[in-house]
C-alpha cells in the first residue's frame, strides 16, 4: 500500500524552467503532493530544505508513446512488468506515461487492456500510468513499420466500442489510419467518447489527411515514421502534418528514426509549441547493446539501435531524457524548450494541462531535477522522491 503524502520539502537556489518561464534563483515548495510555491522567495520557516545550487528543477516527463523499457515490457498487460518499468522509468526522469498497447486478434487486445487497467493500481513506486494509448489496430498494413501486418484490420465500431469498455474510460490515445474504408464512422465515434484520435501508420493523401484533421484527428503519431512520406507533387500525409498548424506532432529524437534536419525542418513548422518528444521505446531501451528476444522475434540492438533481422528499426532504443538532451544539443532551442516539449505539450495533448507539465502553484508535484546538462539527478512523483543518482564512485589517486 502507497504511503501517506511526504512531510512539505523546499527545494531551494535551484534554476526553475516552469517551462515557460525561468526563475535563476528559484524555491519550490511542495506539500501534499502538490507545488504551493515556485517563485523568487525563501521557502516558508520550518520547512525542510534541499539546496540544489547548480541545477535544474522542471516538470517531469510525460511520454505518451512508450512500449516499455529497462528490460520491462508494457504490451502483455502483466502488473509486474508496469511496476518494474514505472520503477526504471522514474530514474529517466519520468513521472507520467500511456500504456501504449500494439496490435493483436481482438480477443487478445480485450484482455491486454483489461489486464493492464486493473493493474494501474499496484503502481505506488515510480512513474504513473496515465492511460492507455491503442497503436491500432486500425492502421494500414502498407505502412506497419514495426507492427505486425497480419494483426492490422480495417475500421470496426463495435470493436472500438469493446476497447472502451475494457479500458474503463481510460483509453486516451488512439492511432488511426483515416483512408481506410469506415474511418470516418470509427473516428466519430472516438471523438464522441473523449478519446484523443492520431494519425499514424498511414498512406493517406494529403487530402485524405487534411479531411481527417477538419474532422477532429489533432495528432501524429511519430511524424515522419510509418507514413506516406513527402514528395513535392505528392505531400502525403506529412505535408498535411507540417502545414496544419493547430496539429501536435510527436518526435523521436534519438537520431535514427528521423535525420536531425527533417527533426529541425519539423521544429520550425511545427514551434515548440505543437512537437511533442516520444520515446517509442521498446523493453530493450536502456539495456545496452547485445542479441534479445522481443515478443518472439530476434532483435539485435547495436550503437543504441534495436532492428530485426530484416534490418527495419523495431523501435526505439533509446528513453526520453535522452530525447529532450538530443532535441536541445541538435535543434534551435534553449534547454527549456527540450524540456517543454516533454512536458507540457504532452500533457497539453492529454487535457492534463491543468496539472501537470507546469512548475507553478497548485500543479502536481510531479518535477525531475537534471544537471546542466540535462541529466536526471532525482525526479518527485506526488512530491515523494522515487530516485536519486548515486554520486560518483570513489577512485583512490595513484
């Protein structure tokens, strides 16, 4: 069973990045599991205090589009492998993620999602799980990229209405291909019932991909990935992407999903207002190189990158905080930038604006302090620390 709320802790002489404003000798203050100050003065008598001169204290980070990491795999439902990944992704500077769940026969789908809503309970130590996010199943098998084909099928209502009722109103992502036959019912339908509706694992047109942002789809999943590519007489659904500007896209920053200069070129499209930082990250990210089995196939994972045997990216190696380090060394923008786009626009794309991805006054105190360097030295989920990077080894001079 969870504790109860941790005593008021003042975190004090730190650079706050709230992110959209810096505070260079800032204190936070947070008490029962909320921020009750962010701000230029001293910390109230009484409260105790954590001196972090020298580094930064920001909001956590939220990634919307993970599939597990740390060795612990989030697409079987098993609560066990939750906890030991919002355990391992605590220490990456997470503090909230959607269970985003890959295609499979429908039967299997209902109790992955049944199975993995029931264990959202047992997670007390580490990341929160906030949601579910459904990549399919319908996606169009011409642009599966790392899912499997077979299991992809078209529009279905009633099968979307079955997801709903197993997710108990927390599904709150879904990927859709709109040009396929009955997207239109099953995209109404989502909408209908709250859900978040992303365009991904697509070959529309870019015609096909402005009708189904005029109709409510607000987000892309992994632009650029598994998507009818652009072509200056074909834009394709990416064109669509870049040119519409009340649309949020995702980026996987790692380097290899998408070339540094098209991750700039989106940038500048999209502001850092509208590019959201995923991790995409598979139950290999973060455990080095080296041959695995993943979901009965062989994975080889070398230089930080995980492809088949066929050569195609199984996904991403790589977690988020490396994400936000690669976006602020590689892309136009300062520090608080990367860190937005991990925080506040993610959430922001939720509807969890109101309470999370901030360093301000009545927000969850869901923060991660990093170095300079954008290294997670210790992340508050609920304002209890779930983590702190040990101090360097000893070396005895020679």
């Amino acid at each position: 069973m969870p504790d109860g709320p941790p005593a008021p802790l003042a975190l004090v002489h730190a650079r706050v990045i709230t992110p959209e404003a810096e505070i260079a000798d800032g204190t936070v203050v947070i008490a029962e599991g909320h921020i009750v100050q962010a701000d230029e003065r001293p910390p109230p008598e009484g409260v105790e205090t954590r001196d972090l001169r020298g580094l930064i204290v920001a909001p956590g980070f939220v990634d919307l589009h993970v599939h597990g990491g740390g060795g612990f795999s989030l697409v079987d439902g098993d609560a066990a492998q939750l906890r030991g990944y919002a355990h391992w992704a605590a220490g990456r500077g997470v503090t909230g993620f959607l269970v985003t769940l890959v295609p499979d026969t429908r039967q299997r789908m209902l109790d992955v999602i049944a199975s993995t809503v029931a264990g959202f309970d047992s997670v007390f130590d580490g990341a929160r799980p906030l949601g579910i996010n459904l990549e399919g199943p319908f996606l169009n098998p011409l642009r599966c990229g790392a899912l499997k084909s077979d299991v992809l099928r078209p529009a279905d209502v009633d099968e979307l209405r079955e997801y709903l009722l197993a997710a108990r109103g927390l599904l709150r992502l879904m990927t859709i291909a709109p040009e396929l036959p009955g997207a239109d019912s099953l995209l109404a339908e989502a909408l209908d019932a709250g859900i978040v509706v992303a365009l991904g694992h697509s070959d529309a047109t870019y015609e096909e991909a402005r009708r189904a942002f005029s109709h409510g789809v607000g987000h892309v999943t992994h632009c650029f990935n598994a998507m009818r590519p652009f072509h200056h007489r074909d834009p394709g659904c990416v064109g669509a992407a870049l040119s519409s500007a009340d649309v949020t896209c995702e980026l996987i920053a790692d380097g290899v999903h998408v070339h540094p200069a098209a991750m700039e070129m989106l940038l500048r499209l999209k502001g850092v207002e509208k590019t959201v930082l995923v991790s995409d990250g598979i139950a290999l990210a973060g455990v080095g190189d080296g041959t695995f089995e993943l979901q009965a196939e062989r994975v080889e994972v070398e230089g930080g990158v995980a492809r088949r045997e066929d050569g195609t990216l199984a996904g991403s190696a790589a977690p988020l905080d490396a994400m936000v380090r690669n976006a602020a060394a590689w892309l136009p923008v300062r520090a608080a930038g990367a860190i937005r786009m991990a925080t506040l626009n993610p959430a922001s794309v939720i509807g969890l604006a109101d309470r999370k991805g901030k360093v301000v006054p009545g927000y969850d105190a869901d923060l991660v302090v990093l170095t300079p360097e954008l290294q997670v030295e210790m992340p508050f989920v609920g304002g209890k620390l779930v983590y702190e990077r040990p101090p360097p080894a000893f070396r005895r001079s020679t």
